[in-house]
C-alpha cells in the first residue's frame, strides 16, 4: 500500500488527558489531512456518528480545525 497497511491515528494515547483536561461544553472535532485522503467524507462521517452530548444548539463537530483542513500540521499553533 502507498501510504501503509492500516490508518495512524495520531493522540489516541492521550485521550484520557484530553478528556479530563478539557471540559465537555468546550470540546469539538473537526477533520484535517491531506487533499485527496478522505476529510470531506470524515467530516461527513463525524457530523452523522459523533454527538458531544454537552455542547447547546450544536453538534461539536466542525467543518475544518482552525488552521486550515488541508494546512500542515507546522502551522498549528500559527494560525490567526
């Protein structure tokens, strides 16, 4: 396979601190990744499967992370 056997998903190993980190109300998902590896259909697949079920008015889940869908991960904490 060109890009490796099975996906790497990356920060798994810290959703416990995650999640006692950050208080529910204030959570969100949004996809990011490369152009042509899936986003629209994770953004598609995050808005019908994952509800955080503390957020008013709205699914948690976003369109895009702040810094851009498609931007590299080295402008993550560059954005404005």
């Amino acid at each position: 396979a060109q890009y490796g056997s099975e996906p790497v998903i990356v920060g798994l190993d810290t959703c416990k601190q995650f999640q006692s980190s950050v208080p529910e109300e204030q959570a969100w998902l949004a996809p990011a990744g490369l152009f042509n590896t899936g986003t629209h259909l994770v953004s598609l697949d995050l808005t019908k499967n994952c509800h955080l079920h503390k957020r008013q008015n709205t699914s948690g889940v976003a369109d895009q992370v702040p810094w851009g869908k498609h931007r590299p991960a080295t402008v993550r904490l560059k954005h404005r």
